[in-house]
C-alpha cells in the first residue's frame, strides 16, 4: 500500500449501532499511527496515538486496535451516539499523510 | 493546547493576486505544517518546517511558497492565486515527530474568485 486508505468513505447508523471502519498505511518505516476525530467547522482533535503492533487503546465508547505487520489499524465505536458524528481521520506518522477520513452520521 | 492562531480567518481574494496566510504559535514546537482540505481528499500537505528556516514540499506544494523566520511564525504564500486554490487552510504544530501528535490551528477559509 503506497498511501492512507480510509473505508468506508461514510458511513451512516442508528443511535445505539456499534461500528467500525480501518485504516490502511504502508507498513514499512512505521513508527506511529495517529487517529483524529474532525467534527464539521472546527479542528481534527487527536484521539489515539499507537505505536505497537498488537497495541490496544480506549477512550469510553471508542477503542482502535494496530496491525504494523499487515498495515491496518481498525477504530471501533460502541453504542454509537449523535454527538460522534464527525469524520475519523488517521495518519501514520512515516509521511505526514492523513488518509482522506471516515465521515460517520449517526441519526437519532 | 498549543496556542495556534491562523490569520486571516476568512479571506476573499481576487484571481492573480498575492496572498499569506500566518500561523502563530506560541508554545515553541519545532515542527510546523500547512495542509488543505478539500471535500473527498480530506487534509493534504502543502509544505512543512522543521525548524526555523528549514522547510520542505508536501504533495500539493505547486504554486505555494512558505517562510519560517522565527519558530513561532509560518507564513504560506500564494504568489498568483488561482481559483483552485479555494480551499479551507490548516496549520498544525508538533512538539516532536512519532509519539506526539498534530495540534491544528481553527483553519483559513480561503475563496479565490
């Protein structure tokens, strides 16, 4: 993989749906990925940093795992709610690219 | 928070005239960057610096131009602007590369017509 791919593109769900989208990034010369929540007309925030292959964080209802060896990493979002509507950015931190996001709607 | 002021905020320019955008920041990091965003493309580097006086080309360096004079100040340049040049600006800080993440500034919406 030459560059960040995000998908889905967007995705739309229910209140309550738990969900997932990945992220894949060039494997090689990996030293951290990156994940940032952009909600519309203000500044992506930074969610996780994760630099281990295998690694595991969490913050409340939303977690993301990494795979260095493959070159993935998955972001999971449990019960989701209105208020996580935004799109999910990540960026492997070899090349200062972010991948084009996961813009997530979730309806009431 | 890293105290990271863009300037303009909103800027409507005409086709073929100069434009700079600044970003302030006041925490010292090292590490300064300029993306645009652009719907289905998300955030795409425009240059960056790592430090004062050093800066380098991202992807969509052509027709910018940056300056770093001091380590609280990146100016972006855009010599003769072009209507694809609308876009919303960000620029980002970092204290560090790997561990440490992008702290971004509100954004510059830029309209070029």
């Amino acid at each position: 993989i030459l560059n960040v791919e995000q998908s889905p593109q967007s995705l739309h769900v229910q209140e309550g749906d738990s969900t997932n989208f990945t992220c894949s990034f060039p494997s090689s010369n990996f030293y951290a990925l990156h994940w940032y929540r952009w909600e519309t007309a203000k500044s992506p925030e930074a969610l996780f940093v994760m630099t281990l292959n295998g690694d595991e964080k969490k913050k409340g209802r939303i977690s993301a795992t990494l795979n260095t060896k493959e070159g993935y990493s998955y972001l999971y979002i449990k019960g989701s709610q209105p208020e996580d509507s935004a799109t999910y950015l990540c960026a492997p931190d070899n090349d200062m690219r972010f991948g084009a996001g996961t813009r997530l709607t979730v309806k009431p | 928070d890293a105290g990271i002021t863009q300037s303009p905020r909103h800027k409507v320019t005409e086709t073929g005239t100069p434009v700079t955008l600044r970003c302030h920041q006041t925490e010292n990091h090292r590490y300064m960057y300029w993306y645009r965003q652009d719907p289905g493309h998300g955030l795409r580097l425009i240059h960056y610096s790592y430090g004062v006086k050093d800066t380098d080309k991202g992807e969509v360096s052509d027709g910018y131009s940056v300056s770093r004079s001091k380590t609280e100040d990146f100016l972006l340049t855009l010599e003769s602007a072009t209507s694809s040049q609308t876009s919303v600006y960000f620029c980002a800080t970092r204290i560090r590369l790997a561990t440490d993440g992008y702290t971004f500034g509100s954004g510059t919406r830029l309209t070029v017509v």
